[in-house]
C-alpha cells in the first residue's frame, strides 16, 4: 500500500500472476476429492481471501487518504491506480494472447 498508483496496480497483478500459477501447477499433485464440498470450500475461500488482498493493495493507501480528510487525493489515487492495473492487465494479456497464437 503506496501512495504510488503504478506500484500498487503492480503488487495486484504480481498477486494475480501468484494465484494464476498456484492454480495452474496444484491441481496436478491433489487427487480426486472424494466428496465436492472440499473444491468449493476451497475456491471459495481463496475469494474471499483474494478480495481482501486485493482491496488492502488497490484500496488501502486512497482509503487512507480519504479518511485523513484528503477526499480529492483519495480519489485521485485511486482513479489513477485504476488506469495503470488496466494498462498493466491490458499489455499482459497481449502479451499471453500473442504468445498463445
């Protein structure tokens, strides 16, 4: 949680990029479940925890700034976080699409 929106739209999706390649290797070392209650407890914890990461680094320094009475800089933060996880997203996803052809 930075005052950076660059920084924080990169630790988000250097956190998605985690979860991605978590979910992609680990399926191959569980076995079946027995019943389907574990897979969605489990998907849907990592949501919940994912919400949470992703709301402490995209949220937490405009949140802040909010409260401090800085509602202009707050927003401003945050619109500007916004843009850069698009860019950010936007180049990655050309990048794997490009590379994926």
């Amino acid at each position: 949680m930075t005052r950076n929106p660059f920084l924080n739209a990169l630790a988000t999706v250097t956190y998605i990029a985690i979860i991605a390649a978590f979910l992609s290797f680990v399926p191959k070392f569980i076995p079946e479940p027995v019943t389907p209650i574990a897979p969605i407890l489990g998907m849907l914890s990592l949501f919940v925890f994912s919400a949470a990461v992703t709301a402490y680094l995209m949220l937490g320094a405009p949140l802040q700034l909010l409260l401090d009475g800085k509602k202009r800089e707050g927003i401003a933060l945050f619109v500007k976080t916004l843009a850069a996880f698009a860019g950010i997203a936007a180049v990655l996803s050309g990048v794997v699409l490009s590379l994926s052809l």
